[in-house]
C-alpha cells in the first residue's frame, strides 16, 4: 500500500502555510503559519505532508502556498 511509505519517501516538493482556517476541522494544532512542511503526495485536493504530529496528514491545498 502507498500509504504505508510515506513516512520513508523523499518529500516531492516543499510548501509554506499561509492560513489555517478551517471550515470544517481544526488545523492549527497540526499546521503552524510560515512553517515549511515537505509534501510526500499530492493529489488534486490535498497535499499529504508531515506534520506537527510527525506523521502523515492530508490537507487541503488552500492552506498552503508552493516554494
């Protein structure tokens, strides 16, 4: 499974956060503003990057602006 590698995989590319409002579920614990995170994979809504947490998390791609 494509998941289970994240963790492992070189990160694609890089993105900064620019806001964390969320209007469904909250963010900011996971995402803080002008961090840069390293995107391990990308589809047409989300980036999944490692977070705050230390592991993967999927987030819309709103929240983030590309390096």
């Amino acid at each position: 499974m494509l998941h289970e590698e994240w963790l492992t995989k070189e990160p694609i590319k890089q993105v900064t956060v620019v806001q964390t409002n969320a209007k469904k579920y909250k963010v900011s614990d996971m995402l803080t503003i002008g961090q840069t995170y390293d995107v391990v994979n990308e589809t047409e809504e989300y980036y999944h990057i490692r977070d705050n947490s230390g592991k993967v998390g999927g987030y819309y791609k709103e929240y983030f602006e590309e390096i």
